[in-house]
C-alpha cells in the first residue's frame, strides 16, 4: 500500500496543467479576481509615473534652503500652487518655492520637499525653519516600477493586491486560464437525491453537494452526473461521458472490496492505466487514481463513498491537484501548521489517520480541538463547524494534551 506522501506525488506528477492558448480566455478585470493569470503582464507606465511629492509642504531647491533653522530661517517667494491632478507651470528659480500637496507633480527646478510643518507662511512667502536632507519627500518617477519591466508573471493567482496593480496599469482586460472542468458522479443503489422521500435503506447523496462546493472553492467547475446505479453499462456510460467532458472526473462509492464494485474494471476497459489503488490514509483507504494514457488526458479519481472519507480524500490528493491543473505555477500544496492539541488524539498507528476540529487561535498559538462525537468515516454530522484534521502519522498510536501535533487546514 502506498504512504500518502508517496500518493501525493504521484498524483501531482500526473496532473498536467493548463498552459495551450486553447486553455486561455480574455475576461475583463472586475471579472478576474481568484483567477488565475494565463500571460506575464508588462506595463508602458513607469510608477510613479512623475516625480511627485510625499507630503502637504513646498517644493524647493535644496541649495536654496540647506543652511535654514529656526533662528535663521530661509524665506522664499512662492509662484505656484500645485494640487493633485495638476500639471506645474513654472521652472523655479534660486529664491523661489512651490505649494505642493501630496502627490501632485514636482515643478521643474525642484529637487525636495519641506514639510509644511518644518514652515510659516506669509502671503505669498514662506519661512523655511529647518534643512531637509537632499531630495526629501521626493517620490521619483520609477522608483517603484519601470516600464517594459514584467510587472506580474503568468501563473499566480489574482487576489485584491494584484487586482489593485492590474487596475494601476489600466489592463482592463486580461488573459486567465479557463477553470478546469471537474465531473462528479455518485455510485451507490442506496443513493437518493435531498428532496426525494426516503425508503427504508435508502442514503442522501450527499457527496456530490459536498464535492460540488469544494470544486467550486477550488477555482474549478463543476459538472454534475448525478447518482448512477451500481451495474457495469450505467458506470460504463457514466465514466465514459466524464473523460470525454472533463479535466479531472470524481466518482464516490464502488471502490472498496464489496461486491457490486466494478469501477476498476470498468476503468481498465476504457484504456485506462491505474496508478493508485488504495493509500495508507484514514479515513480514506480505498482510493483509485487512474489516467486514460492514449484516448483522454483526464485524470480519474475514485474516492470512497463514506462522506467523511470522500473529503479527507479530497481535502488531502484532489484538491492540490486541481489547482495545479488550473494553471497555478506554484503553491498548490496542502497548507499544515504546528498546533498544540487541546484533546487526547488516538489512532491504530497503522494508518496515517485525519482527525477533524477546529483550529483556534489563543495568544498568537495555534491550538487544535478534536470534533466531539464519533470520528467514524460515517459519521458526517461532526464535520460541521470544523475548519482543520489533526494528522497522527504511521507508527504514532497517541498525541497527548497539549503536545503539538501537525494540522491539515482545510478552510
Ligand atoms: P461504498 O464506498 O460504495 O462501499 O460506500 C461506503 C459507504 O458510504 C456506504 O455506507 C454508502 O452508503 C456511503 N455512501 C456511498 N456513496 C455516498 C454518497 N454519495 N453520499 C453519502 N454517502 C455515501
Ligand atoms: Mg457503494
């Protein structure tokens, strides 16, 4: 059976991302936040785009006012005013001063800026009470940025801050890679959709709600198949259509051991090559990870149908590789930090075992409380409210009390 780190690695080396110009679309900026940019964006504007003042004071010639203090003051004639927006009509002379208020334009022949404090006005002249250094309060033009510079590169994902920049380089539009398209399906006879009544024996499916929404937050899209019966020609039909229509497929249900599990089979008679069977994870064990070599360059991933199960499985292989699969040049990794764990956490050891809760944080510690109730992989009602899963690795049996402990973070 394989270790999850080993899993992992297959997993993500299998995930080819988006790169083709066929996996590009052009979407307007108010429209691109959390995707995911498909081209390097290089802007014509230098930033700032002129030099300009960092304070409300008066632009100066620095050798006009080096020697000013208090008791001496440098007193200088003021021609101009320059509020924001503004573009400075005047070349200052030696003696002379502007009015500048933050962000407006340096005239020429300026070099610093006093600060108004550092100032008195009278009418139109102005009383330097203190040196400031050289070039003070002075933000020059491309001191940020230069044109013809890449300004972001393809491949990360626009949050508010690039959004922010994009706007700043008047890109109102963009190039983004299209979302991945992720089919889910459910397998089980047992399966009923929520509105329908239920029979004796009869199950909510509710893995495809649970899969569509972590899809969703994924950045992807969902397709939803719906619930397919357990018999050979409904799944055949069902994964058929889902690797001709989508990136990445997600079936629950049918691949443990029991008796109406064809999956596999199935898989193999559409040409697939399975590369992961079962992985040393719980909840989660029964796993299978195919990819369909010569016909599709979809990747199948056949999750348990316990909903607990379903998740963790998610939460810790598919998820990181949807969003590799997006186009993401980097940080696709599950995200882990230290906790100390507020509860005793228990596991056979022989698994490396996925406990849910909820991480707080107390005085800058992170610490991890165990979900009350049954940690079954059956038991869904506990997951609710939690955001994290403790991991205990192979061979650890215990975690005590206020020992830290590794957490998956999950929201
Ligand atoms: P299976 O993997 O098909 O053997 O299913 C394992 C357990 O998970 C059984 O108790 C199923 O009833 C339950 N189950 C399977 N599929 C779903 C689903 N889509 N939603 C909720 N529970 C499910
Ligand atoms: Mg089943």
């Amino acid at each position: 059976m394989l270790s999850v780190s080993e899993a992992e690695a297959i997993i993500l080396n299998l995930v080819p991302p988006l790169v083709g110009q066929r996996d590009m679309e052009i979407v307007d900026l108010l429209a691109a936040d959390h995707r995911i940019l498909a081209t390097p964006v290089t802007s014509q504007l230098d930033f700032p785009h002129w030099d300009n003042s960092a304070m409300d004071g008066y632009a100066v010639r620095y050798e006009d006012v080096q020697h000013s203090n208090d008791a001496q003051p440098t007193i200088l004639e003021i021609v101009e005013e320059i509020a924001a927006g503004y573009q400075p009509q005047s070349t200052l002379q030696p003696g002379q001063a502007a009015r500048i208020f933050t962000g407006a334009v340096m005239p020429a022949g300026a070099d610093t800026v006093v600060m108004q404090e550092k100032t008195r006005r009278e009418e139109n002249r102005v009383f330097i009470l203190a040196a400031p250094q050289p070039q003070e309060f002075v933000r020059h033009q491309a001191a940020f940025y230069q044109a013809g510079k890449q300004l972001l590169p393809a491949g990360i994902k626009l949050n508010p801050p690039e959004i922010a920049v994009l706007a700043a380089a008047q890109c109102a539009q963009l190039s983004v890679y299209r979302r991945p398209r992720v089919a889910i399906f459910s397998s089980g006879n047992e399966l009923v959709t929520p509105d329908k009544p239920l029979q004796p024996g009869q199950i909510v499916d509710s893995n495809q709600y649970a899969l569509a929404a972590l899809v969703r937050e994924t950045g992807a899209e969902p397709l939803l198949l719906g619930i397919v019966k357990d018999n050979p020609e409904a799944l055949r039909e069902a994964i058929a259509y889902a690797i001709a229509n989508a990136d990445l497929v997600l079936s629950t249900g049918g691949v443990s051991v029991g008796d109406y599990d064809y999956i596999e089979q199935i898989l193999a008679s559409l040409g697939a090559k399975i590369h992961i069977r079962s992985v040393a994870i719980s909840p989660g064990k029964p796993i299978t990870v195919a990819n369909f070599p010569l016909h599709h360059s979809a990747l199948y991933f056949g999750l348990p149908g316990n909903p607990v199960s379903a998740l963790v499985t998610f939460w810790r292989f598919v998820q990181p590789a949807i969003k590799k699969l997006s186009g993401l040049t980097a940080g696709w990794e599950p995200v882990f930090v230290k906790a100390r764990s507020h509860d005793e956490l228990r596991s056979n050891g022989k698994r490396e075992t996925y406990l849910w809760g909820r991480l707080h944080l107390i005085d800058g510690v992170y610490e991890f409380h165990k979900a009350g109730g049954s940690h079954s992989s059956g038991n869904l009602i506990n997951l609710a409210q939690t955001n994290a899963l403790a991991v205990l690795p192979v061979g650890k049996t215990a975690i005590s009390p206020q020992v830290e402990v590794q957490v998956l973070q999950i929201i």
